[in-house]
C-alpha cells in the first residue's frame, strides 16, 4: 500500500521507527525504555501545548510553580504509562493511510496497526505546524484521544478538588511506579 | 465450548435467589443516592460551560451507582470471571479495543436476529433484560412503590431539560455507562422485541436468564487487565470511563471517519497568547 508523501506523513513515519527501536529494547530495561521515550516525547510532541489542553481552564488559575510542578508530573505520568503499556514490538506493521488537513495548522495522519488474529488498531496522529517545526499534539486509538480523556479526568478532580490534589495524585502514582521497577 | 457454558448456565441457574438478595439492596442504596443525585450547577460562567459541555447533571447519583457496580464487581463478577477463564484457557484477550466495545455499543436486536447472528442477538437481549428488570423502568417502579414522587419527578424535569438529543450521562446497575436516551430505548426495545414474548409465552424465560449470566460473566473475563490498568493509570476512574464510553460511541456513530475540528483546538482562548508556551517544556 502507498503511503501518502505529505510531509506531516512523513514525520509520523519517522516517529514510529524511532518508537519501533525503544520497543525493541527488552522489558526489564525499564529505565533505557523510559529514557528513549522521554527523548521522543521532548524531540517530537508538542508538551507545552498538551499540558495546557489537558488542563484546560484550570491552566490560567494555576501559579507558576504549580504549572511546573504539574508539567514534571504528567510528563512522567505518561511516558511510563506509555512505556509499561505498549509492551514488546512483536513485528506489527503499522501501515500510513492518509493525512488530511483539520485546521489551519493542524493535520490528521491516519494509521492502522496489523495484528495477529485481530482486526487491525486504528491509530490517528495529529500533526501540528509549530514555530518548532512539526509537533504531535494528540494520539487517538480506535476514536479515543488521548488528550480528550486526560483533559476530561483531569478537569474533573480539579473542579472537585483543586490543583494540589491533582499534583498529588500524579505524583503519587509516579512513586509508585518507581518502587515496584527496583 | 458449549458445554461448559451450558454447565456454568445450570450452576447459576440453581440459585436465583442470590440475585433477589443483591436487587433489593442494592435498588434501595441507588435510591438513597439518587435523592441528593443531582448536583447545582456551578455559578462561575467558565465553571458553568464546563458543567454543561460535560453533560453529566447527575453526576452525584451515577457515582454513586458507579462506586456500587465496582464493590460488586470486585466481590462477585471479577472473582466469578477469573475462575471462568481458568476453566476456558483458550480465550482471547484483544485488550483496549474490546474493553472499549464493551462499554456500551448499543445493539440491534433485531437486525442481528435477522441476520442470523445468534450470539449477537442473545448478547441484546441479555442486556435488554438486566436493564428492565433493575434498570431504568426498575428505579421508577420502585420510587412510585415505596412513595418516592419526588425523585420521579426530577428525572422527568431533567429529561424535558435537556431534551433528546444530547441526553446526560446515566450510569446503568451493573451494566454501567450509558444515557438516559439510551435507557430508555433498550426499555422500549424491550417490550416490542418479539424473541422475548415469544420466550415468555412459552414459559421458556429462563433461557435469557441463563444467556444473560453467561454473556456478563464471559464479557467480564476479557476485560480484566484492561480496565484493571485503565483504573491504575487514571486519577479519576469515573471521570476516565465516562470519557472514554462517549469518544467510543460518537466513534461509532461516525463510523471511524475524520472527526470535525475539536473546539479545544485552535479556537480555545488558552492558545491565542504564545508568551506563555515558552515557560515550560
């Protein structure tokens, strides 16, 4: 199948390999696995602006050292989320559909990834034009994206019980995480 | 295959009143929730907006029926699931796709049975019935029985509210995530679907008692890790699966197509004012 040559294609292919080689790295390396990703997120996502939206209104109200605290926090939060959670590449393909324009300077590059045995996962990427270059703003599998349901979550707490107790528990669930790798 | 289902079918079947002894109870406590269920809306307009594009007035109650369907599934279901699937090792496990489909995809009766989809059909038609029996129309009998108008006429006010269209976030007993539109239509379906007056008229009732243990307990057993892990990783578990539940059916609705631009995106006032994007990476 064709992969389409838009440029914003063409970064999500690239991203992937990069992704591919951290998940080639043996599960037990949690610390090189979670480094690798760290790199990717901090090259090629968009982090201030995510942070932001999943936030939402609760980004302006919040002082500067929360905003700091806060970002540390969900940086961590998702890269071993992400790193736990995506396991061993076991040598799926994952297969560029389309890239389509969504805003001005947002695009949706559209993947699938083919499985064993199962109906291949749905995998949207979008693609923002930055004053950095081309960023990741978003991940959605099978039409649930990512930041939407952060943002819905983590608005929630927030309005229930404040922006320390979101901090907290993000943190909280960091150190747990660090205890049960060593 | 068929026969251990059958078994595990007879096992449960042979103790009905175990699930008169859960009903009652856990009718009464959803009740006791659901008169303080709705929540006032906040008076800061920001705040406001937020509540409203949230959709979800009844927030209080559906914790409440939230935190219940947990305690139980984590006392009876889940337990029950486990040792399901320790007797069926050869099952397949598709992670976050089914977990998502299980969370509500509404199904068409009818059309499955049309189809020739069997199982399809008797998975509709086990929901159907766990949902009329202690489900929508369940809660409203009751209230009106134990003299509860009040609580009636809430739901009516917010139904006239809201309107159909977009209808708040209902958590279901024991089936879970859901709308009040959608509640209401599967108790309708209910009462036109022809399989079941068929059934019920030749007393064979029993049968969807029997397909529905097992179709609840089957669905459980695939969705263990997946949902253990969505609670581990989120700070707001209810928060979390009301998200995902909605992304999944408006996903369905659209049939996986390009969604239309999300207002966070590019219109939302946050993003207007760069000075603030340098600040932290």
């Amino acid at each position: 199948m064709a992969s389409p040559d838009t440029e914003q294609a063409k970064f999500v292919n690239t991203l992937i390999d990069k992704a591919i080689k951290v998940l080639e790295l043996p599960i037990e390396n949690r610390s090189e696995r979670e480094a690798g990703f760290r790199n990717l997120v901090r090259h090629d996502f968009d982090m201030p602006t995510i942070v932001r939206l999943v936030l939402g209104r609760h980004w302006r109200t919040a002082t500067t050292g929360q905003k700091t605290r806060f970002s540390n926090a969900f940086l961590t939060h998702l890269i071993s989320v992400y790193s736990d959670g995506l396991g061993m590449y076991d040598g799926q393909i994952l297969e560029i559909e389309k890239s389509t324009p969504l805003t001005e300077k947002d695009t949706v590059v559209f993947t699938h990834i083919s499985r064993e045995g199962a109906l291949p996962l749905r995998l949207d990427w979008r693609v923002r034009q930055t004053s950095r270059g081309l960023k990741i703003i978003d991940i959605a599998t099978e039409g649930v994206s990512m930041v939407t349901t952060k943002r819905s979550e983590f608005t929630s707490l927030v309005a229930r019980e404040g922006v320390e107790a979101l901090i907290a528990r993000l943190e909280g669930m960091n150190a747990k995480t660090t205890e049960g790798s060593s | 295959m068929s026969g251990s289902r059958a078994l595990l079918g007879i096992t449960l079947l042979n103790r009905p009143s175990i699930f008169k002894l859960v009903a009652r109870p856990l009718l009464l406590g959803i009740l006791v929730a659901g008169l303080s269920g709705c929540a006032t809306p906040p008076k800061d307009p920001e705040a406001y907006s937020e509540w409203k594009a949230i959709n979800d007035p009844l927030e209080p109650m559906n914790r409440g029926v939230f935190e219940v369907n947990m305690f139980l599934d984590g006392i009876i279901l889940k337990p029950v699931a486990q040792g399901y699937r320790w007797v069926l090792p050869n099952f397949l496990r598709s992670g976050v796709k089914n977990a998502l489909d299980n969370l509500g995809e509404p199904l068409n009766a009818a059309n499955s049975l049309l189809q020739g989809d069997f199982s399809r059909a008797s998975t509709a038609l086990g929901r159907l019935l766990i949902n009329t029996t202690i489900g929508l129309a369940g809660l409203i009998d009751v209230a009106e029985t134990i003299g509860l108008r009040p609580v009636k006429e809430d739901f009516g006010q917010t139904l006239a509210v809201w309107g159909l269209e977009n209808t708040p976030y209902l958590v279901l007993p024991l089936i879970g995530p859901s709308s009040i539109r959608d509640g209401i239509g599967k108790g309708i379906e209910f009462f036109v679907d022809p399989t079941t007056i068929a059934l019920e008229n030749s007393d064979l009732e029993w049968v969807n008692w029997t397909l529905t243990a097992v179709d609840i307990i089957d669905r459980r057993s695939r969705n263990i890790e997946t949902l253990d892990d969505i609670e581990r990783n989120s700070v707001d578990f209810y928060a979390a699966i009301r998200s995902l539940y909605r992304q999944r059916r408006d996903d369905l609705i659209h049939n996986g197509n390009a969604p239309e631009p999300d207002p966070f995106y590019g219109n939302s006032p946050d993003l207007t004012d760069d000075s603030e994007l340098s600040s932290v990476n």
